[in-house]
C-alpha cells in the first residue's frame, strides 16, 4: 500500500474548504488589517533565534569610546542599523538626558513587543477558531446526511464530512495554528526583555555626554 492510497480517506476537499476556508473568513473578520498583514508577516520570523542584544550592548559600548575620544557628535557619522539604538543615539547627540533616553528604548521596545503580540494572537485566534469551523463542518455533513437517507453513495460521502471535518479542525487548530502563535509569543517575550539591556548603557552614555549647563541645572 502506497502512501497517496493511505492517505485518500482522510483527504476530502469539501471538508477542508468549509473549515479552513471558515477559519480564514471568520479571521479577517475579526482581525484588524493592520494586525492581519503582521500576522501574516510574522511567518517568516519563525525560524529565526531568539533576539540576542549582546551585539547591540557591544555597539553601545563602542560608542561610548568613540565619544571619550571624539566627542558626541562623531556619533552622527557612525552606522546604526538597529532602529532603538539609533533613536536613543539621535536624542543622546540632541541633548537628552538619561532618564528621556532610557525612556525611549523602553516606548519603543514596548511598541514592538504590542506589534508582535498582535500578529501571535492573530493566530491564537484562529487556533480557536479552527476547531469551531470543524464543528459547523461537522453539523453540516449530518444535516446534508439526513437529508440523503435513501442514497446510500451520499449518506458514505455525507459522513466523511461529518467527521473530517472535526479532524481538520483539531490539525489545523493544534497542529498548526497553535504552535505559530506560541513560537510567536515566546520570540516577542523574549527581545522585549533583551532589548531592556540598551537601556541601562545607552541612559549613561547620555548623562555622560549631557552639556554641563545642563548638569549645573539637574
């Protein structure tokens, strides 16, 4: 027995189409677009590692030299690629203090972590949503069986519905849905706290570049 002709009681198109088409519609119905396209987007980031921000600790304290030795406005000729880093690098060559400084890193890795948390309860949602699709599936094989009872050819294809349909809904809840929004939540968790590292060394290099009349007025 191959594997296509094992498979082939458990594969009916209708069945996959009222749940999986019904988890679809039923989530862009209940999601906002902005979140969807994050949802949606969020794919691509599931193979990657956890973010670290020990390079990005690396970098900050490289440029707390560059300005021992050059002065803080060298800071505007160096290469920043991380959004956060430059931002706060952008407030220190402005002036800011530490406390306005550490509060941008934290705005915006609080921004990003609500961003990502949104995309993962995107597919959180249509974890629960699947297994429902399933059960609407379900009740419309019986109905569609009930009406066929002297059709035997009907009945057999009336109740693979039925019950492929709750199948379909379980694997696609559990098995796929499920698993993407936790890998999702677990990956935002875990730079929202890595990135809580800029704060403190970037808050210091601030205070310590802030121009001394500010520091004679604080």
């Amino acid at each position: 027995m191959t594997l296509a002709s094992a498979l082939a009681p458990f594969l009916d198109p209708l069945a996959f189409a009222i749940v999986g088409g019904g988890t679809v519609a039923a989530t862009l119905l209940r999601t906002p677009s902005r979140d969807l396209f994050r949802g949606i987007a969020a794919i691509g980031c599931l193979a990657r590692k956890p973010f670290d921000a020990g390079a990005l600790v690396t970098q900050v304290d490289a440029l707390t030299r560059i300005t021992a030795r050059h002065g803080v406005m060298q800071l505007d000729r160096s290469v920043i690629r991380d959004a956060d880093v430059e931002a706060a690098i952008h407030a220190i060559v402005d002036g800011a203090d530490g406390a306005k400084v550490a509060h941008i890193i934290d705005d915006r890795r609080t921004a990003r972590f609500e961003r990502q948390r949104a995309a993962a309860d995107m597919w959180a949602g249509a974890a629960e949503l699947a297994p429902a699709m399933g059960m609407v599936g379900t009740l419309i094989g019986l109905v569609r069986l009930f009406t066929s009872m002297t059709d035997p050819a009907v009945i057999g294809h009336a109740m693979a519905i039925a019950v492929l349909a709750t199948l379909y809904g379980a694997l696609i809840g559990n098995l796929v849905c499920l698993p993407v929004a936790t890998r999702l939540k677990r990956l935002a968790r875990a730079e929202y706290i890595e990135r809580g590292r800029l704060a403190a060394p970037l808050a210091a290099l601030a205070d310590r570049e802030l121009p001394q009349t500010q520091r004679t007025a604080a």
